[in-house]
C-alpha cells in the first residue's frame, strides 16, 4: 500500500506516516530496488503480537523443560503426548499440531532416525536412543513454536556428538540474524558448521515465519543457496529449525504422509526456537 506523508501509519501509532515509518519504509524499499524480496507490512509484529507470541513461547519453553523429569527408558511416545495435550490444555493453551491438515497428535517425537514429525504411538523408547519433540503452544491466538533434543540412559559417542552439534547449528544460525541482511546468512551459517563434521543438514524442510499463524513466510533455508533471499527486517518473527543427520541429508517420507526419516537409515538430530527480529540481532521467544 501506498501511504502519504501526512496520513496516520499503518503500524497503528497514530502518528503521521512522515514521522513514523517512512524512513523504514524507505529503507526497506531500498533493498527491493536491488532486487531482494522484502517483508510485507502484514509479517512485522506489534508489540501486542510480540509479546502474545513470547506468552505462548514461553509455555512452549517450560513443557518442554518438563518434558525432562517425564522422558526416560520404557514411557511410549503416546504417553508423551498425552502429557503435553494435559499440560497444554491445563495452561489455557491449545497444542497447534493437533489436527493441522489431518495431524493427528498434539506434538512430534521424531526417534533416531526420524528427522521430524513422526507421529506419537505405542513405540516403547529404550536405553540409547535419541529422540527430538516439538512443541507449538497457541494462546489468544498466537503461536509459540520449538523443539528439543533428549537422550535416554547412554546413547553412543556418535549419538552424543550429534545433538551437540546440531544445538551449534540452531547457536550459530540465531547468531547470524542481523537486521538488514538476507535470510541466506542463516542457512549460510548453519551449513559451515555442519559440513565441518561431515554432517547432512536436511534440504527438504526448514524454518518460517510464524506467530499468527502456524506457519507464514518467509522460508527458512538451513543451507546455503545463492539466489536473493528476504531481508530481515526488525518485527520479522520466525523459527530456525535446522535438521542434521550423521549421513545423507536426504529424507523420505513414510506412508502416513507425515514421517520424515533419513534416506540412508542413519541418526538425525534437530533443535528449534521462534526467534524476533531487532535492530540489534535476534530475540528468542522460545526461552
């Protein structure tokens, strides 16, 4: 939309566009000149949306510090889910996942060699494996979207050195949000620490925007490709979600349509946060 210098902004201040956000927008339309996608004014935040997205991300944040003293040797993945869908629903929130185009539990527990979305059952976890749960919370509408990685009893070196490195990616992805740059330093970022231990970072999926919705643009990229990509800009709220396996980083998907397992049958690891946009870096939401 266009707006006049004497109109009131479309942020909602109530000041005049002049005094507001004109030289933002300026800005922005700097780098749409020279070709980068740009965000629209709808994917930047108030701080009304930011601090309802904190809300649900910090639900999200402490069931999944819960989620510690309830995952250990013979508990389902069901019964996992049964506990988040509790938790959730007690804390006056609604579990996203549940029924979004046909899902049909409340969280993911991605075990092993699943990469992401694998659907609770009756699946018994045991001594060595690994395993990632994702948890998005919606209060008041807005979404609150993250995931962790846990062990249980003594997983291999191997298993252990994974994790670890996989938490480096989504640490030096985080680092590399700059205000005014391309979302491709992301991927940039999390690429180079992967490919240093020979590691796979999973191309088939990535990170989005997120917080009044489930999921808005922009894509995030984990891996490096060179075409122009969205600038981020302070408001921009989304999540960096990179998927790291032992060996290829091509996936396949089982016949529920929605499991998401290494190609090659090796170990994947994945860690997340719902991350802000400042002028001064990133802001996690998701803490």
């Amino acid at each position: 939309m266009k707006f006049n210098r004497n109109d009131n902004c479309w942020c909602g201040s109530g000041l005049k566009y002049k005094k507001c956000h004109l030289a933002f927008d300026e800005k922005i339309d700097s780098f749409r000149q020279k070709g980068f996608p740009v965000p629209r004014h709808e994917l930047l935040k108030s701080q009304k949306d930011i601090d309802g997205i904190k809300k649900s991300g910090t639900l999200t944040s402490k069931l999944l510090d819960g989620l510690n003293d309830i995952i250990k040797p013979g508990i389902t993945t069901d019964e996992i889910d049964t506990w988040v869908y509790e938790q959730t629903i007690v804390h006056g929130a609604t579990p996203a996942p549940l029924n979004y185009k046909g899902f049909p539990k409340s969280c993911c527990t991605s075990l092993n060699d699943v990469v992401c979305h694998g659907i609770p059952d009756d699946t018994v976890l045991k001594d060595g494996d690994i395993i990632n749960v994702d948890i998005t919370c919606i209060i008041d509408g807005y979404y609150g979207d993250s995931c962790r990685m846990y062990t249980l009893g003594s997983p291999s070196k191997d298993a252990l050195k994974l994790i670890d490195v996989a938490k480096e990616c989504l640490n030096k992805g985080i680092d590399a949000v700059q205000a005014w740059r391309p979302v491709s330093d992301i991927g940039k970022a999390i690429q180079k620490v992967a490919h240093k231990h020979n590691y796979g970072v999973v191309e088939m999926f990535g990170g989005h925007g997120v917080g009044n919705a489930f999921h808005e643009e922009p894509f995030i990229y984990h891996y490096e490709r060179k075409e122009k990509q969205m600038i981020m800009v302070p408001g921009m709220v989304f999540t960096i979600e990179p998927m790291i396996n032992i060996g290829t980083p091509h996936c396949e998907i089982l016949d529920d349509d929605w499991t998401a397992v290494t190609a090659d049958g090796s170990l994947s690891a994945q860690w997340e946060h719902t991350l802000l946009v400042t002028e001064n870096g990133a802001e996690i939401l998701t803490q």
